[in-house]
C-alpha cells in the first residue's frame, strides 16, 4: 500500500503523533488516573480512536488504506492499554480496548464505505 509522500510527513500523522505522544505521556501522569467518570471515558475513547483511524486513513493512498488504517490504530490501542500495565495507579482495562476496537472498526467500516461510493 502506497504512503502518500506528501501527506505522510505533514498534518495527519503529525496529529496522529501528538495524540499517540498525549496517550504514552499524559497517561503516565498521576492526575489522568480515572480523570473521566464513566461513561465518559468511553465517550473519549471512542472519539479519540476514531480520529486517530481517520488521520492514519488521510495518510495512505490506495484501494485498501482502510485496512492500513484500522490495523494501525489497532495496535496503537494494544500498545496504549499494555503500557498501562505498568504505570502506577492506571490499570489496563479490556472493556476500554473493547471501546477502541469497535470504534476503529467501525470507523473503518465507514471509510472503507467512502472511498468505495467515490
């Protein structure tokens, strides 16, 4: 799947840097522990998941940059909630990585719907 050159190095992946940098970083502080009260929190995964699969999505060229897409940000939702693990006072939750997959697949869904009524 083509990477397209001119988008890869500007504004998408660069906001999909400085949101993957906010999760490692501002994760690891101690006032982000249960900084949302649920069901907020899903809220906020939902919606960050979704735009991190979209600006991943902007970056690529091709028939299938979808799938590029939710497969990157699947494993930025993996390496998100293992790091977790390890960070006092966080703790990974498997309904929150449930929370990002639905969201990174259905907006998969959604791209892969758009780029094919083109």
């Amino acid at each position: 799947m083509p990477i397209n050159q001119k988008l890869f190095f500007t504004r998408p992946t660069f906001v999909v840097g400085l949101i993957i940098g906010g999760l490692l970083i501002g994760g690891a502080r101690p006032e982000m522990i249960n900084l949302l009260e649920k069901p907020y929190d899903k809220i906020a995964h939902t919606l960050a998941y979704s735009l991190i699969t979209v600006l991943i999505w902007l970056s690529f060229t091709g028939t299938n940059k979808h799938l590029a897409a939710v497969g990157m940000s699947a494993l930025i939702a993996l390496m998100d909630e293992t790091y977790q693990l390890f960070l006092p006072g966080r703790e990974a939750d498997p309904i929150d990585f449930f929370t990002d997959i639905s969201a990174i697949g259905f907006t998969g869904l959604i791209l892969h719907q758009l780029q094919t009524s083109r």
